[in-house]
C-alpha cells in the first residue's frame, strides 16, 4: 500500500479543520473532502474466511490480535485485528447450517465478539456478558435461520466497545438462502460482490491512529476508510456491482450517494432484501446500519460514493459536531475498458412478511436521552425487559435529546410500524436491527421472538453510536418460556 498521496489529504482536513465556525464551544467546522482525496490504493477485500465443514458443523476460527497496519502517509499505525493486524475476514454461512466460532483472545485486555443481527442463542450473542479474557478462548455454536443478509460482527465489551472497535475489530458475517441465491443478481465475492466497510478514523503525522476527544457523540475522524484502505480505489468489471455497505463507524453517520448524481439500487436493508428494488439518490446509514445496494456503470465510467451531508434533525453547530454537515469522498469505483454483461436486478425481490400488528402482546416504551434508556443507566446486574418465547411485540422508541441516537435490538430483525404515525419510507420497509432516531420522533417497531429461551442471560438494546453505549444507554431483556421469570443474572461479567 501506498503511504504516500496522503499528504494531500492530511493537508485538506487540517485547512478544513481552521474553518470558521469553529467555536469557543469546540464545535468543529463542517469538512469537505470532495476532489481532494487521492484515490490510489487498491480497495482491500477482506478475505472469506475458511470454513470446515467436515464434522456437519461449519467451523471457522478467529484469533483477536494486535498488529501494525500502513494506512495513511507518515508510517504504521497500532491496530487490532481479527486473524491479521486490521478488522477481520468475511464469515458467510447459509441458512439451516450450524456454526461454531472459536475466538481466541490474544490481545492484552478482555474482548468479546457480537454477530450483530444474528438471530441465535443468547450465550452465544457476545455481548458484555460473554468476556473472553486475554489468552482465553470462545466457542458460541448456534444454527444459522435467518434469510439472507449483510450481518457483521464487532467488540461489545461493557465500557470499551467504541475503543475496541475503533482500534479494529469488526468484519462482515454474509448470511446466505436458497431463496436469495436463485435471483439474478451480482453474487461474486471480491468481483461484482463487494464488502464496503465505512469507518472515520484520526492519524497523526507518524501515521500513528490515534483517539481524540469525544465531545457529545464520540469521535469524529477527519479520515474515511474502506475496508481498512484510504484513498481507496475498486476496479470495477462487471456492469453492474453489489455494494454491501455498512457504516462501521463509532459516531458518524454517511448519507451515500454517487458524485455525477445517478442513483444506485439498493436491494436490501439490515437484516435481508427489500420486497422490490429501490432507485435512491441517497441511503443514510447510522452507526451499525447496512445496505445492499446495485451500482450500474458504462465501460471507462469513473464515479465517486460520496458521503453528504445529511439531515439528522439536528441544530447546526449540533450537526457539524456530529460529522453530519460533512461532505466526504469514500471509494472511486473506475471501470474497467470492457465489462461483464449483467442481469437487470430483478423487479421482485423477496416476499417480506408482514407481522402482524393485531397479534402484539406487550407494548414497551423506550426514551432515550442523556445516555440512559427510560432514565436509568446500564446495569449488568439488572434485567430490563422480560419477553415471552414466540410472541410478537411493539417497542415503541423515541428520542427525546437533541443529540443524534440510534437503536438497535439483539437476536431479533424487527419492522418499522411508523414513524411518527405515518409509514414508513420505501428504505425502512424491509428487515431492520437499527434505525435511525432523529429528536422527538416516535418510532413503532414490531418484532416476533422465537426460540433460545434463557432466564439467566440477557440480550442487549443499545445506541449504536458506540460512546453513548459505553456510557451506559443500553438495556438489557431475556427471553423466557410463557409464565418463565428471569434469574438472578448477577452483576459481574458473567464468565
Ligand atoms: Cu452492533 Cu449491541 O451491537
Ligand atoms: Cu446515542
């Protein structure tokens, strides 16, 4: 990888970073990196990770690690890894098999690794509750029965998720189905099926990633990495490219679209396809969000993903702080002189049933504000919410801060019912594990629980912008059999 042409770079954001408007607040100016980034280091794929299959079990191994990476100009930066010194490879699994993870921990400190948006047991989430100590190792097993999606999997240990991952951890888990597999579109990992892991990061002038001050949200980096590469550049060889995008960021939210203002495709949200495909100028993703989405070029065609700046519902000097008045370059996706023909993406993509509105169960309220959810911190000691096994229930959720927030759910993909009493837009009607919360709007999420009952272990609901998490807005629920009542779960880590 190149180190130099960074400079440039280094020198926009350090100009952008002494605009006006920087006031004696700490807010920081709005950054625009449009043009300015030097694209010329090749798109790094994460590599698939190997599986054996040979006991009827698909087992892959992963060993946390810290390494040294050459990232931006100026020399190597600490990081952390999964089997390799930044992030880590890519788990696919199809629908109906068993897996089992060994995670190996040969960091200094205590980690732990969550399938974010995995439907499976709740020993097995990796959450603050599964801490898996230095030299120690993990081994969750569970059946994968989800449709097909861009999962991914990050650090959630209590206190230091927004570190460990900023460090490095993190890497896409790829759920496949039949069902998925028999449509006509771009399906070839590293070809026309490409990972985009979004991630802000700050380097100093060593090269050296380095953490900065927090401020409301977390941090906010001056500089965009896909895949672990700066200045990244895909060489694109089919007419058409499936971009699984996911904002892997701590803090920033990217509001994606194409710099000579097509649109793309997108063809699938959190936890699966969309019903049909849907022609957007923009897809807004928030701190743990995905999207699939279909990028159709013409041989020799160079075209930028831009981030722009976006509407979170927030002030103005709120927004710039929060990186959202922010225009970004992200990766050059620069065609090829030939391309492979490919297939239209199909009108209809999967059937999303609906659930059922009139069967809920229980309706909860959750208010987010000042990093507490319903005012109360995280405790990992205290059950929150307790969920019966095989009903269906309305969380209701809102945001009642004027600071952006997310929220997201563990063992479940859940529906949006509404937004403020209307449906919800074309992006939100699919599968989702998180959503978007602007200031004082009313989220209606439906969601079924099925299966893994366990009185003594919790699943998570958090924000997603992993600063406010760690500082505590965050809950905790267990699933139980009809009458079931949680157990004592204590209020240590749970080895
Ligand atoms: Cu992606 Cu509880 O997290
Ligand atoms: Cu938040």
């Amino acid at each position: 990888m190149s180190r130099r042409g960074f400079l440039a770079l280094g020198a926009a954001v350090t100009a952008a970073a002494t605009l006006p408007g920087c006031s004696a607040l700490g807010s920081r100016g709005a950054i625009d990196t449009v043009g300015r980034v030097d694209f010329r280091n090749r798109l790094r794929i994460p590599p698939l990770a190997e599986a054996d299959r040979r006991g009827g079990t698909t087992e892959f191994a992963l060993a946390a690690q810290a390494g040294r990476s050459a990232i931006v100009a100026g020399g190597e930066a600490d990081t952390w890894g999964l089997n390799g010194a930044l992030l880590g490879p890519t788990l696919r699994a199809r629908r109906g098999e068993t897996v089992r993870i060994t995670l190996t921990n040969h960091l200094d400190e205590a980690t732990t690794l969550h399938w974010h948006g995995m439907h499976l047991p709740a020993a097995a989430d990796g959450g603050p509750h599964q801490m898996v100590e230095p030299g120690a190792t993990w081994s969750p097993s569970w059946r994968v029965d989800q449709p097909a999606a861009t999962l991914w999997y990050h650090p959630h240990p209590h206190g230091q998720t927004e570190r460990h991952v900023y460090r490095g951890l993190g890497g896409l888990f790829i759920v496949d189905d039949d069902h998925e597999a028999a449509l006509d579109l771009p399906r070839t990992y590293g070809v026309d099926d490409i990972p985009v892991i979004v991630q802000d990061k700050t380097f100093d002038s060593t090269g050296q990633l380095i953490e900065t001050a927090r401020h409301d949200n977390g941090m906010v980096g001056d500089t965009i990495l896909v895949n672990g590469t700066a200045g990244p550049v895909f060489e694109v060889g089919a007419r058409r490219t499936r971009l699984r995008l996911l904002n892997a960021s701590t803090a920033r939210s990217y509001n994606f679209g194409l710099g000579d203002g097509r649109p793309v495709t997108m063809i699938a949200s959190d936890g699966g396809l969309l019903s049909e495909p849907l022609s957007l100028q923009r897809v807004l993703l928030t701190p743990g969000e995905r999207a699939e989405v279909v990028v159709e070029l013409e041989p020799g065609q160079e075209v930028t993903l831009r981030s722009y700046p976006q509407d979170l519902g927030l002030t103005d000097a709120r927004a710039r702080n929060s990186g959202a008045a922010d225009e970004l370059d992200v990766l050059l996706l620069r065609a090829a002189a030939r391309l492979a023909p490919s297939p239209e993406v199909p009108a209809r993509l999967a059937v999303v049933d609906r659930l059922d509105e009139s069967a809920v169960a229980v309706t909860r309220t959750f208010e987010l504000r000042n990093n507490r959810i319903n005012d109360e911190e995280m405790d990992l000691g205290r059950v929150d919410d307790v969920v019966t096994v095989d009903t269906t229930e309305v969380w209701e959720v809102w945001n009642g801060h004027r600071q952006p927030h997310n929220f997201h759910v563990h063992d479940v993909q859940f529906q949006v019912l509404s937004v403020d009493g209307r449906p919800p837009p074309p992006e939100l009607s699919g599968w989702k594990d998180t959503v978007y919360l602007p200031p004082e709007v009313r989220f209606r999420l439906i969601m079924r629980f099925t299966e893994h009952t366990d009185p003594a272990m919790p699943y998570m609901y958090h924000c997603h912008l992993l600063w406010h998490e760690d500082q505590g807005m965050m809950g905790q629920f267990v699933v139980v059999e009809p009458g079931g009542r949680p157990a004592d779960i204590g209020g240590g880590h749970g080895h």
